[in-house]
C-alpha cells in the first residue's frame, strides 16, 4: 500500500487513532474541551465525523483557524504546513511511524505477502494502541529462553544478557491479545519474525524488529509511560532520553543512564523532568537523526530551557540503517567515542567561560611578573568521595600549607613517601582532575604555593590535570559560575576529579551572614561533590567557637560536611595544631591533636606529630565544661534523654557521640545524678569548679 493520504484514514479509523495520539488527554467524540494548540480558557473545541470527508474532524467554535483534520493537528505541533506538499508528506511520514502502522514509504509494494505481513496488515487498524488511550486489553504470553539468533540480534547492538534481564525484555513464544474491537490474534514467533516483550507490572509492550507492525500493546498502558525510569541511580552526571527501548538498553550497556516515553512526539510530563533535573547534572535529548527526531528534540530542548535540558546530535546521516544510538555502536563505535561527542558539547556551551578562565589559569612554564607581596590566608579542605570537608582558623595559621600538603598528595600516582602533615591521601592513579580556585590570593602568591605544591610532591613541573586559578578579578557571580563549568569540563576531559579546593568560599556569596544565599551555596557544592563523586574542601575564614562555626554560612557547612577541621596557633607560635571540630563517624574530641611547623631546612612546613593523649584529654574535659555550661543554664535538671538530644542538637552529632559524651562527663563527674532523684542530672562539683 502507498504512503497517502487515503491509506492513513483508512488505518486509522478516519483519523480518530491520529487524533487520540497526540492530544495528550482522554476526550470524547461529541463533547467540548480545551484546544491543545493554544491557550485555549473555553473549552469550545471538539472532534466530530464529518461525513462529507469520510474523516474525524476538529472543529473549534472559539477560534475558526485551529480547526481541521488530523494531518492539520499534526502540522501544528510539528510546526509543518499541510497545505505544502513537501511538508505534508513529512506529516504522513511522521503519522506512520509514531503510530507504526507499517505503511511501505516507497510508491509500488510487492503483491506476494507473507502470511504474517497479511495479518499484520489486517491487525494494523485494529491494534494501533497508544499510552494515551490507558485502555485495558487483556493478554497472553508464552515465554521462551532466548535463541541463538535473537541473543545475536541484540549482541549487535552490544546489549549482553544481563542488560535485558535488568530491564525486563524477555523472548516470547506467542503473543494472544485483543483488538480495539474486542477480536482475539496470535502471533507466533519464527526465526525470521521474533518477539520480543518489554515487561512492565500491568502491561506488556511487544517489539518485533524484523515485522511490518513492529510494536503492539498488552494489558494497561499508563499514560507517562517511561523505560528505564526504575532502573536509574538516585544520583548521577548525565541522563539521555532517546527515543525507543532499543537506544535505552544500548546505552545501559556502553555505561550510561538513559531513558524513553512512549515516542520522540509523546508529551514529556513537566513534573517528571523537574524531578529529573534535581537527580542529574545534565538532562540530554537524544533522539534519531530523521527530521522528525531532530525536530522532536529541538523543540523538547527549546521547551525545557531553563532545566538546562540540552540536545546532543549524533554523526549519522537519518537514513533506516544509521539513525539511532544504537546504529552509532552497532557501526564499531565505542563509548569512548560518545563522550568525545559529550566532551565536544561542552566545549560549546562553555566556550565563553573557558576563554576566560585561560587567562586566570596558573602557567607554571610562564611565571607572572612579579609584585607588591599581599598577606593572605588559605584554606584546606579534607574528606571522603561525595563529600565536604570544611578547613577553618584563623590568619598566619598554616592554613595554606596545610591545605598544600593535601594537594601534593594526590597529584602523584606512585608510592613515593612525602610529607602531607600527618594525613594520609589516596595516589591519583587515574590522573583525575585536581582543581584549586583561590579567590584571596594574588596570581603570584597562588604561583609560589604551586611551587611548594610541586616541591613536596618531587615533581619537577605541573601536571596537566592540576589545574589553579586566581578568581579574585571576577565578581562572585563569575566565581562560582566558572567554578561549576570548569569542574564539570574537566570532569569529563580526565575522567573524573580528585580533589577540589574552594580557597574562600565566603567570597562567593555576598556575606557569611546571609542566610538564603549560605544554605544555596552550601547544598550546591555538596550536589556536585556526589555527582562528581569527589571531595570538595571548603575553606572558611572564621575562628571557631569551641566546637561550632559561627553565621550562616558557618552553621550550613556544619551540617553538611563530613568534617570541620580548626588550625590554630600552638602555645609555642611557632606550631600550628590540627583540631577536629566535627567527624561524622565519630567523636571529633577522641580524634589525635596534629602539629606541624616550618623547616627552615626544608624550606617548608613538616609534621611534628600527635599532641600526647593527656593533651587530648584536658581539651575533652574542657569542651564538655562550656558544653554543660549552657545545657544547664537555663534548667539546673536534665533527664538522661533531655541530655543527650541537647548534646545532639548543640554539637551537630550523633546519638551514639552524644552518649559517649555523656560518659566521660559522668566519669570526670562535670555532670552527676541528682541525689534527690536520681532521674534527673545536675551540674557536678568539678564543672562547677571550672565555672
């Protein structure tokens, strides 16, 4: 049959299937509703037969331009003109594919059908179901092992056998189902015609590659019908919506989330990508290199701008054999070769910020001129993958070579021994990115730090992927914007990140004390730090108070990093202490006091050890007496759990911290039970000494 106007009314009811297709809510033929094309405040629009045409109709009493017939409605929302013959044959292109009616584009069809094409032909207007008709069919499978050849089918496409049991595709042997009519078929699997079948938990979606009528439906469809939606991390760098269940189990296979709706045309449900986009760095439209593919995705990312959804184009030509990402690795492509296509978009979206960053970055083979020395302060954060490590003090501390020694360990890959102030870092045995924005220091004093960064590491020159900037020219909006698409750049150029240091993080917000903007800027960090899977040490210039930062911006990074460590001026000023005011696996006061201080033979700063316990004691003792101060300062008694949820909640730990705490100022008698009733604790005689 041939691709016209006459065979698609025919296979379509006169239309009705078009119309059902793509107005994205359930209507009755006969009652008003809103028009789908515009704002429509009046529901005066309908769908009527209109008996003169043969055909279903739209007919709007409102507004007499958006009325017509189902290639009309298709012309709107594919932005086509059905009264140009190029375009109309565009619209019945696009008709017969979303709603796979199998209708052969060529003029001229061979006579002699196989039995299975006839009675795919004679199914075609009878089983054309889609997602937004939600009709219940009932049906039967009978499922078969995988063949040898339907195992080689999808091998071409590099999708193993534990990608389709991950996603639910089984063989089938038959399938047995209704039509919309109400009339029972079977179909019957061969060797040349498998079945495949998409299983969900009320329905069923059948895919046969090799037929005519290559998609059928079973059971209920729900309406925002989405693949591969259940098998997506919590949390991850890029999802790709493409364009069918194939392209989705080709990229689960080659290592990337992705999922599909229902066709390239379906309506995508506004709520589900703003949940999308809160879960993924990056939302990625990836649909097939047809026109009606590349249509479809221009206009998904046009919509859906301001999520930041962006639209990725394939090297294929649109043609049947090379259209899709799964034609992309079936023609030898790796994922190597995808991300270079990634990488190359990014390259795009971020020229502007790339091209300024070039001139804030350290040339370490090109010294800056040198000038007027500025005092400075720099910070040093530490941590574990995904999170926040907050380094804090006060100035002339040691903060930045503190924080240096950190660096020098993980730019090396090998087991060398260097000097990294008492701490142990894990080798870069990737050479993954290490990133170092500084927004205090001068271009030449960030240049000497680099110096002694490379001088510890004994190295001899800067590697590639450790990247320093001076951001202290930008305004703090320029500042964290280029601090986000760097990172993100130079995640994907060396395949992941390291380490990162945001050297004065309060210069990236308008003020330490500014509450909206300290905990926006805290929870953004801490989301890249789990999609980057890397630790991001914040640097807070602030002297503690005890146990606790002070302002907002202090507060928000001690509920959400992973440890706050205090560099502080020794009694002797010539060495600097490490405290602990927060570790979230345990108690920061039984953590090991640090020391390190400057060698002048060296020419740099050296770790001199641990403090001896009985220091580490007497700070303990000392903390858990200002603690009890102002638990007990506005009630003299206090239950045992009244205790420990007041330790909770002024510290920022755990219950199993808070009782610890508990324990060791019942031991040193700072709190005691009251004789009069042992229920309640009161201040001991020793913290009332210390008082």
């Amino acid at each position: 049959m041939m691709l016209n106007k006459e065979s698609i009314l025919e296979r379509t009811s006169g239309g009705l299937s078009v119309f059902k297709y793509y107005i994205s809510f359930s209507f009755r033929v006969g009652r008003n509703f809103h028009n789908p094309l515009y704002e429509d405040r009046k529901a005066s629009c309908n769908i009527y037969f209109d008996r003169n045409g043969n055909c279903y109709r739209m007919k709007d009493f409102g507004n007499e331009e958006y009325s017509g017939d189902c290639f009309f409605l298709v012309g709107k929302i594919k932005g086509l003109d059905c009264t140009r013959s190029d375009d109309f044959v565009e619209i019945l292109k696009a008709i017969n594919q979303d709603l796979c009616l199998g209708i052969d584009e060529k003029i001229g069809q061979n006579a002699n059908q196989s039995k299975s094409q006839l009675l795919a032909t004679v199914l075609q207007t009878q089983n054309v179901v889609t997602a937004n008709e939600q009709r219940e069919k009932s049906f039967q499978i009978i499922e078969q092992p995988f063949s040898k050849s339907e195992i080689n089918f999808w091998q071409q496409y590099e999708v193993a056998r534990d990608i389709l049991k991950k996603y639910n595709v089984i063989s089938l042997r038959s399938f047995k189902s209704e039509s919309n009519e109400g009339k029972t078929f079977q179909l019957e699997s061969t060797p040349s015609e498998p079945i495949f079948g998409y299983l969900g938990k009320k329905f069923i979606k059948i895919y046969r590659p090799n037929s005519q009528l290559r998609f059928l439906y079973g059971g209920t469809v729900y309406e925002n019908y989405c693949f591969g939606l259940e098998q997506l991390p919590s949390r991850g760098d890029i999802l790709y919506i493409t364009g069918g269940e194939k392209d989705v189990l080709s990229l689960s296979s080659h290592g990337f989330n992705a999922i599909c709706f229902n066709s390239e045309t379906a309506t995508i449900p506004d709520n589900t990508l703003r949940k999308l986009s809160f879960m993924f760095k990056h939302i990625v439209v990836l649909y097939d290199m047809d026109k009606t593919g590349q249509d479809s995705s221009l206009k998904l990312a046009k919509k859906y701008n301001e999520l930041g959804v962006k639209r990725l184009l394939l090297p294929l030509s649109g043609t049947k054999e090379e259209k899709d990402i799964s034609d992309y690795f079936r023609m030898g492509n790796t994922a190597d070769d995808f991300r270079i296509l990634f990488l190359d978009l990014l390259d795009t979206l971020y020229s502007d910020t790339m091209s300024i960053l070039k001139s804030c970055e350290v040339n370490f083979d090109n010294p800056p001129p040198q000038s007027k020395m500025v005092v400075s302060v720099n910070d040093v954060p530490l941590g574990t993958q995904g999170n926040l490590l907050c380094i804090t003090g006060g100035e002339g501390t040691g903060k930045s070579n503190y924080v240096g020694s950190i660096i020098s360990g993980c730019i090396i890959s090998d087991e060398r021994s260097i000097d990294c102030l008492g701490n142990t870092v894990s080798l870069n045995y990737k050479s993954k990115a290490v990133l170092l924005y500084d927004t205090e220091q001068s271009e030449v004093q960030l240049y000497k730090n680099c110096s002694t960064i490379i001088k510890r590491a004994g190295l001899t020159s800067m590697p590639n992927f450790f990247k320093a900037y001076s951001l202290t020219g930008m305004s703090r909006k320029q500042r964290l914007q280029s601090i986000v698409e760097s990172m993100d750049k130079f995640y994907h150029q060396f395949g992941g990140i390291q380490l990162v240091v945001i050297d004065g993080i309060a210069d990236l917000i308008k003020g330490a004390n500014d509450e909206q903007e300290s905990i926006s800027i805290v929870e953004d960090i801490y989301r890249y730090a789990g999609i980057y899977n890397t630790c991001i040490i914040c640097v807070l210039h602030f002297i503690p108070n005890g146990l606790k930062l002070r302002g907002h911006l202090g507060s928000e990074l001690q509920r959400k990093a992973a440890a706050i460590l205090s560099i502080e001026k020794d009694d002797d000023p010539a060495i600097s202490v490490v405290k602990a005011l927060k570790v979230r696996d345990g108690s920061p006061l039984d953590v090991p006091l640090m020391q390190f201080s400057w060698d002048k033979s060296k020419v740099m700063h050296t770790y001199m050890g641990e403090k001896p316990k009985e220091e580490r004691d007497k700070r303990k003792e000392s903390e858990l007496v200002n603690v009890a101060r102002i638990i007990f300062e506005k009630s003299p008694y206090r239950t045992y759990v009244d205790l420990c949820e007041q330790i909770q909640t002024l510290l920022d730990v755990k219950e199993r911290t808070a009782k610890s705490y508990i324990k060791f100022m019942r031991e040193k008698e700072i709190v005691i039970k009251d004789p009069s009733n042992t229920s309640y604790f009161i201040v001991g005689h020793l913290n009332t000494l210390s008082l």
